[in-house]
C-alpha cells in the first residue's frame, strides 16, 4: 500500500460518516461526536437518510448526493447494507474507506463471503480500506485533529503510533495512556486487515516526522515475510513495540476465532522480532512500560547503570531485574564515591546502588544523582525514592528531572508506593522522566532501551546465495512424493544435503549384511554401523546404532546383533550405513520445520540426545543474512561449549554459519520439505568444518517439488555423487 492511497485516511480533508446517529447508544452517533468535539479541521458530510441534521449539521440522504468531494467514508451501517454504501463511495469516487462494521471473515461462513465482496469493491473502484470490524483511526496533527473512532477518551497528543487488532484494547490503551499522560501522534484498529495490514502502516509511519515511537497490538501477521523486510528497514529509524498474543495453543484458537485469520507459532513470532528487533512486550503494561521509556529518554550508550535510592530493599530489587536484563551494575569513578563520602550521610551505603537511607536531606539525593551522572563509567541511572512524609515529593522529582535535564544520559525513576495519580508521578512524566510503580519495571524498560540500542548498531549483514545442485534435490523430492512417500530413506535425505553443499560423513547403504566388509573398507575403519528404514526414527532408543567398528568381525557381529534387537522390537528396517566415524567435536542440531501461517523457520542448538531435555534452541526465519545465522548460533545459552572451555578447541562458528546459511536456502528452494532434523551434526574443531550424520526430511503430503530447473537455472554444484551413496 502506498502513501498516497493512506493519505486520505490519515489527512482527509473532508470525512463522510454514513450511518451518523442522533442516537447516543448508536457507534454512528460516538463518531461524529468525536470528529466534533476534537475540533476536526476539514468538512464533516453526516449521512443518514431519516435526518435532516445531527449535531447541528446538515445531513445527506446518501453519499453520491453530497455536493463537494469526499476524500473519507467512514461505514458504521450494519453489515446487510454496509456493501451498497460501499459501492456507493465508490460511484462517488471517496479515495479512502474506514469499515467500523462488524459481520465479515470474524463470524464465518456467510461473512467471508462479504469480505470478499467487499474486497472486490475496493479493487473495482480503487479505494483503500481501513477493516472492517475496526475501531476507527486518529490523526492528533493540529493540522488534521481528527478522532475518527468511537473511543470514549480523546488521546492527548504525542509522539508515539500505535496500531491495534483489538478495538476493545485500542479504547484501553488509549484511555490508560492519558492517565500516564502519554500522548499518540496516530492510532489505528486494523479489525480484520482485509486490505490494510500493519505492514503498509509501517511502511507508512517510517517516514512520518511525528512518530517518535510504534506500538502495535499484534494477533496475527498478515505476510511474515514482508514484516520481517519492513520492520528491518523500520527499527533502524525508531523502535517498534509490540504485544504478540496467542503465545499458548488456546490463545491462538481464541485468536482465529476473533479475527478469522491464522496466528501461526510462537516460535516463529518469536524469531521474526530477534531478527527485525521489534522489542516484544509481554504484557499491556509492558507495553506501557517501554513507551514511556523510549517517548521521553534518550537511549543508553551502553549497559553501566547507577542505581540511587533512599531505601536498600528497593534497590537489590531493582539491580535483581537489570541483571537478568542483561544490563550490570556501573563502577563508579573513586573520585565519584569520595566526594559523596564528604557529604552523604554516615548509615549511607556509597557502593552501587547507592543507598542513601531515609537520612538523607533533599539536597543529598540531588547531588548523588549528579555525581553518578557525571561519572563516565555510567551510561543510565535510575533513582529510586520512598518519599518519607516530612518530604514534598514534588520537590523531589523537580530535583530528579532538573539533574536529568543536565546531563543527557538515561533517566529512569521509581517513586515507590504512588500511584500514577500522585503529584510527583505527574511532575516527573510532564518534565520527560518516566516514573513506575516498582523498581523492577524501571529495570525492564531501561533493559529494552539497552537492547534496542544494541540492534540499532549491529551489522544486517548480507544474504548469500550458493551454487547447488537444484535439479538433482527436485528429483529425489519428487521420486518420493510420486511414489506416495512424506519421508526420504535416509539415503536420499544425505543425497538432498549433499546437493546444497551441506557437509555430510561419508556413508554406504546396503540393504543386507554381505556387502558390509566392502562399504566399510571402502571409507576406512573405525566406522558407524546403523540400521535404516522408515520406521527408526530415534535410532538410539532402540540401539540400532554401534559406534567406533573397528574390524570386519566386530562389523558382522554388530549387525546381527541389531537385527536382532529389532526384529524382538518388531520394527522393520530395509538396510544398514556404513558411515564414517566423526570423532571429537560438539553435537549440535540444525533442523526446520515448516509453519502454517510463517512459512519455514530453523532451529538450532545443542544437539544429540539431549536436545529435547535441555531444549537450548534457537529460531530463524528465512531468507536470513550471514549475521542473522551467527547471531543464531551464539544466542543459545550453551554457545561457550562451542567457543571452548577449560582448555578445550573452538569449534568451526564460521562453518556452522555455511550450514545454517544452505539449509535456508534449500526449504526456500522447495515448499514441498515440511521438517528437517540434522542430530547430530558434529562440529569440529576450528578450521575443520563439521559433519552430519544423521538427517530426517519429511515431505508435506499436499506439495509437490518444483519442476528441475532449467538450463538457464543450471544444476552446478562442486560436489557431485551417485544417487543412493554420498562422498
């Protein structure tokens, strides 16, 4: 969606309200009213064919017979009659649409239908649409002044956008937001996202000067793809914070039913914002939190943080939460520590935190806030005070705000024991210094600044794309799926790998015991010995593996004994792999699986048998750039095993990047791959790559493989290998 076709809606010069009411209970009625009361700054045309004037206003029968042209419409008639009044904006040539209506894909059967009759209308007659099933859209430029929704609470004006799903939590945020006293620059409920999504409102507000900051309420993402592209290019500019429900299986089926629309994994939600760094909030407080933060401080130059306060208790508290922000406690300058030691009181603890206790005058929390301030070792502080009632809070935060406004670095306070109503709370906020409840959620916000800060400076990287085998993977996707099989043997999926560069142990298949000896003297002893068939899936559990086969007695002797573990398992099995011993290294695992609604996204982490005790994994979601994969990698938890610990090598980082980076290439390649689990791959030592030597691919039954590619595709790869044996 373009700028140009968002314009009308945002900074229409005239708006239509077609179903405005006399009616106080009526939306039409709330609509109006509002555009009135906020001293809307164009032309109200009110339409209602059974009045000659609401609030005063000339009403029109319909919309095509309004003398002058209308850049907005805003449908509030319900949903029987809402498309003839649609397809009459269109005759009238109204640029921009907002559909309040209800009664679309939210309620099903019949309501899908009209959405796409609506749909249709918009495309024959070229209008942009906001909904339907929305709440309305704000524009608090004194230019525009334009409160086009049926919220009960004007919001006061800002710098921050926010862009809801929810009508219900729009009017929630909106009203909770003025009693913070933050203010909105724009606002808009998407409703059922027919048209607009939240990708084009990115897009727009991007660029737009007064939007500082972008909140979104998100259910579902309408093209993942397009997010990740948008919100990459987005949060360079200015921070994106987001609510993401349906984390549980039953929210995203209360999701679905709300909207109609697929909210797809958490997983994967939860990837999308590592990549883009959209800050994810996991509550509407959270939200809030962070709003007030990023609105009205400046972001921190790095993780050193001072903690002042008048209480003890308190202040552990707080440096609790920053350190499981990812922040630390800042070492204040020894100069800083002896000059508060020559005025602070003598109970006061002069170690960061700095604790003053309930001793301590007015004018000695000022001068501690400025001495850390001032101190170079700190990037942030956040002040702590429980107001004792011989002092004037206000006082307080006039000295907290004043002694911010010096120094430029990032303030943060908590005033414990007042609420957003008190007078301190108030002063701090109206003089640009957020003020919370508790400590730690002063922490928490000064965490995503941090973080924010962080992704704003790290490098995107660069997509690579390898010359592969394209056309030797299609065939044996499409060989499996012809013959009625969603899983490759075991010999085909280290055949696929090997066709995009992935580096796999040297195996052999054989499907009975005589051509064992010559496999394995072929690669070379010490060997692996595995059973394969469809059915072993976790070969371990049912000791169909034997590791380190050193001779050609102990190779026979270990694969009668693995057919006799499984026929006594009755499991079925068609071969055995001769596969070389990879030895040394660190198991890790690197998979995909492919989301409904987010398309493929990886996985990786510590791998073996261990995976899904430890589950240490991280997630990505393609196309991703080298720096995404890296970032992949060290995120898991157990990313020092792989740098080296207590004498022990680095493993091959810059190798496993390669891998991550094919892998994603291969299931963007084909749509028909619907898992993939590569555990173990044993990365190596630094310098001596890695190995796979086990790999599961699972086809979905509904996706066929793309056709072979070309000539002008080609079909290179430097490694080439016979079908059924891999090198």
């Amino acid at each position: 969606m373009s700028r140009e076709g968002l314009d009308p809606i945002f900074s229409p010069t005239s708006i239509a309200v077609i179903g405005a009411s006399r009616h106080r209970a009526k939306i039409g009625y709330a609509v109006l009213r509002n555009l009135i009361v906020n001293e809307y700054q164009g032309t109200l045309y009110p339409v209602n064919p059974k009045a000659t004037s609401i609030h005063g206003i000339r009403t029109y029968p319909s919309v095509l017979s309004i003398p002058d042209p209308v850049d907005l419409a805003i449908i509030s008639v319900p949903a029987e009659v809402a498309l003839a009044a649609v397809e009459e904006c269109g005759k009238k040539g109204v640029p921009g649409l907002v559909v309040i209506t209800a009664g679309f894909r939210e309620v099903g059967g019949a309501g899908i239908e009209r959405e796409e009759r609506l749909l249709a209308l918009c495309r024959q007659y070229r209008m942009t649409m906001i909904g339907p099933n929305c709440m309305g859209v704000i524009n608090t430029d004194p230019e525009v002044r334009m409160d086009a929704t049926f919220a009960p609470t004007p919001p006061l004006r800002g710098d921050i956008s926010l862009v809801s799903q929810s009508g219900a939590l729009g009017i929630a945020i909106l009203d909770h937001a003025k009693s913070l006293g933050i203010g909105f620059a724009k606002f808009c409920s998407l409703g059922n996202k027919a048209q607009v999504s939240l990708n084009d409102l990115l897009a727009m507000w991007q660029d737009d000067g007064q939007t500082k900051t972008i909140l979104a309420y998100i259910e579902n993402f309408g093209n993942p793809v397009n997010f990740v592209r948008i919100a990459r290019d987005v949060t360079k500019r200015k921070p994106i914070i987001a609510v993401k429900s349906g984390r549980s299986e039953a929210g995203s089926r209360a999701a679905v039913s709300h909207t109609g629309s697929l909210g797809g994994s958490d997983l994967a939600a939860e990837a999308v914002f590592n990549q883009t760094g959209v800050l994810r909030a996991n509550s509407i407080e959270e939200l809030f939190d962070n709003a007030m933060a990023f609105s009205l401080q400046p972001l921190p130059r790095g993780n050193r943080v001072a903690v002042v306060s008048d209480a003890g208790g308190p202040a552990i508290m707080c440096v609790d939460e920053l350190v499981a922000q990812g922040l630390r406690l800042a070492e204040l300058d020894a100069g800083t520590v002896e000059f508060m030691r020559t005025w602070a009181p003598p109970e006061a603890s002069l170690r960061n935190p700095i604790d003053l206790t309930p001793q301590a005058s007015l004018d000695d929390y000022r001068r501690a806030l400025d001495a850390v301030l001032r101190d170079d070792a700190v990037d942030a502080a956040i002040a702590i005070y429980v107001p004792p009632v011989r002092v004037d809070e206000v006082e307080v935060a006039r000295a907290i705000w004043q002694t911010a406004a010096q120094r430029g670095k990032p303030v943060l306070c908590n005033f414990l024991g007042r609420t957003e109503e008190s007078p301190g709370f108030a002063e701090l906020v109206k003089h640009s210094v957020p003020s919370y409840l508790f400590p730690e959620s002063a922490a928490r916000a000064l965490g995503g600044m941090y973080r924010y800060a962080k992704y704003r400076a790290r490098e995107d990287g660069e997509t690579r794309t390898f010359p592969v085998d394209r056309k030797r993977a299609a065939g044996i996707l499409r060989r499996a799926q012809d013959e009625g099989r969603t899983r490759l043997r075991d010999a085909e999926a280290l055949d696929v790998l090997d066709a995009y560069g992935i580096r796999i142990a040297r195996s052999r298949f054989v499907a009975d015991v005589d051509p064992l000896p010559a496999a394995a003297k072929d690669i070379g002893y010490p060997v692996v010995l595995k059973a394969t068939g469809p059915g072993l899936v976790h070969k371990t559990d049912l000791r169909a593996v034997i590791l380190d086969v050193r001779t050609e007695k102990d190779l026979l002797e270990g694969a009668t004994q693995v057919r006799d573990r499984l026929r006594e398992a009755r499991t079925a099995f068609d071969g055995y792999v001769v596969q070389e011993f990879v030895r040394g290294g660190k198991e890790v695992i690197l998979g995909m699986t492919r989301d409904k609604v987010y398309g493929p996204f990886l996985v990786f982490g510590l791998g073996g048998i261990y995976v899904e005790y430890l589950k240490d994994v991280a997630f990505g979601l393609p196309p991703l750039t080298d720096r995404d994969a890296r970032r992949m990698i060290e995120s898991i938890r157990t990313y020092p095993l792989l740098e080296g610990v207590r004498g022990e090598p680095p493993s091959d980082v810059d190798a496993l990047v390669d891998a991550v980076l094919r892998l994603s290439q291969l299931v963007l390649d084909f749509e028909s791959i619907q898992e993939i689990d590569l555990n173990p791959v044993v990365a190596l030592r630094k310098g001596d790559g890695y190995r796979a030597v086990d790999a599961r691919i699972v086809l979905g039954p509904d996706v066929k493989p793309p056709h072979p590619p070309g000539p002008e595709e080609g079909a290179h790869s430097s490694i080439q290998t016979p079908s059924g044996s891999t090198t």
